[in-house]
C-alpha cells in the first residue's frame, strides 16, 4: 500500500485533540486507510509541494485524479 498524504485545516469548530481523534476515525473507514497514521500541525511551503510533485503526477489527466473521491468523508454532511 502507497503512502497517502494530506494537509487539512483544523476546523474552527474542533480542538487539535478532537480533529485528531475524528481525523484517525475517518482515515480507517477510506479504501486506503490502514493501521498506519501520523498528524502533524503547521505543514509548511515545502510540505505541501512535496505532496503536489508533478513528476509522480505526469500520467494523470487532471490534477483532480490525484483525489481519492470515493474515500472522501465529511461527518458534518452526515448529519
């Protein structure tokens, strides 16, 4: 299994205690999600370049391939 990574901004409404707690929750119930998580707060610049590098991403089609729609969760939109 690849390695997936994200950066998220911590809801207004949440601590970083309660994001973190929703946040391993979700990432359990997506196809990719794994016993394997690590969450760190202020991603920098570099951080999310390295997430964005094109050269894994030349054989896609449009940059919104790289979204893993069918894992996509919103709790808020459950409710």
């Amino acid at each position: 299994m690849a390695d997936g990574h994200a950066a998220i901004e911590l809801p207004p409404h949440l601590s970083a205690l309660q994001f973190d707690e929703l946040a391993r929750e979700c990432w359990k119930k997506g196809d990719w999600g794994g016993p394997r998580i690590e969450i760190k707060d202020n991603a920098d610049r570099g951080w999310i370049e390295y997430m964005l590098k094109p050269w894994q991403k030349s054989g896609l089609e449009d940059w919104s391939d790289c979204i893993d729609w069918e894992s996509l969760h919103n709790p808020i939109a459950d409710t």
